[in-house]
C-alpha cells in the first residue's frame, strides 16, 4: 500500500527514527508527520490529530505498546499519558 501524503511509501516498513513528542494545543508538532504512537512513561489518555485532521482521543493507552496511527499532533490539554514517542 503507496501512502502519498505521508514521508514514507508504505506502512508495513519499520519505522526509522523516533521522536520525542511535543505535546501542543496550537500546532502540529514540527517533526513530524508521525507513523505510529509509543507511550514511553505512565499510560492514560492521548488526544491527538490524525493525518486527515481529525482530532481523536483515545482513553488508556498502555505503555511500551506501538499504537500504528498516523498522526502530527498531540493536544496538552486532554493528554494525561507522558514520555509520548513518535514512530516515523
């Protein structure tokens, strides 16, 4: 599957680097757009915008597991989760 609006080509590649990500209610975070999401720190609640712009929250995520959700931002102000990771 090509993903032409994405830095990548494909999402069954690993990802290449990881990024630590800076939550933000205003703007999306500038390294990315991201590929998947890792909760590093204490798990819980992350907001966050996908790539078609839909902001989403998603209640308990658990730490040290890959979530495979392309995203460029994730909000402050809902976020509960800490040490957040941005796959690319």
């Amino acid at each position: 599957m090509v993903l032409p609006y994405l830095p990548f080509t494909s999402a069954d590649q690993p990802a290449t680097s990881v990024v630590a990500v800076t939550k933000s209610d205003s703007t999306a975070d500038p390294s990315g757009p991201f590929r998947a999401i890792l909760i590093d720190g204490t798990a819980g609640a992350v907001k966050f915008t996908d790539i078609a712009g839909n902001a989403i929250t998603l209640n308990n995520l658990q730490q040290g597991v890959i979530y495979p959700i392309c995203f460029s931002r994730v909000w402050s102000a809902v976020t509960a989760a800490t040490d957040i990771y941005g796959l690319k």
